[in-house]
C-alpha cells in the first residue's frame, strides 16, 4: 500500500492521517521509517544537508525518483551531489 501525505506544517508531516512529529523515509514497500539524521550531522554538523552515508543508506534499487522534502524553511541541502562528483562514486557503489 502506497502511503498518502496529507499534508506538512512545521515540526510535522500527516500521513494517512496520522501526524508524525520527526523526519520520515518511506521506503518503496510503503514502510514508514524515522529518518537516520545522525548520519548527515556527523558529517555537517547539521541534518538540513544530507550526507553521502545518508544517501547510501536512503537509496534503494528500482527506485525510479527520489523526493526530497526541503523542511518548512527550505533549509535542506544535497551536498552530497558534489561529494559524489569530486569523490568520483559511481550509483554501483551505492
């Protein structure tokens, strides 16, 4: 079953009509899984910029798209994009 957003304000996001108070990742089976920020702040110091170990552990293969909520503010970041690029990882690695 495909989760439905219902909607965002900050500090929260309402799937299925429930309100979940902390970052999400659904994964492609449709489970609802509290996002692993830890992983991003050890890096940047912060969780607004996600980090290439985020990404590694976010990805999934036969996903077809990536969505990315930016927060309330618009305050995150993909600077693992120009990690990956200078790094020279390739999407196998992943």
């Amino acid at each position: 079953m495909r989760p439905r957003i219902d909607g965002t304000k900050f500090g929260s996001i309402t799937i299925d009509g429930s309100d979940i108070e902390h970052d999400v990742l659904i994964r492609l089976s449709g489970e609802i899984k509290k996002r692993k920020k830890k992983l991003s702040k050890a890096v940047f110091g912060t969780s607004h910029t996600i980090s290439l170990e985020e990404a590694k552990y976010i990805f999934e293969k036969g996903a077809e798209r990536l969505i990315i909520g930016s927060g309330q503010n618009g305050a995150t970041m993909l600077r693992f994009m120009l990690q990956t690029k200078h790094e020279n990882v390739s999407r196998k690695h992943m």
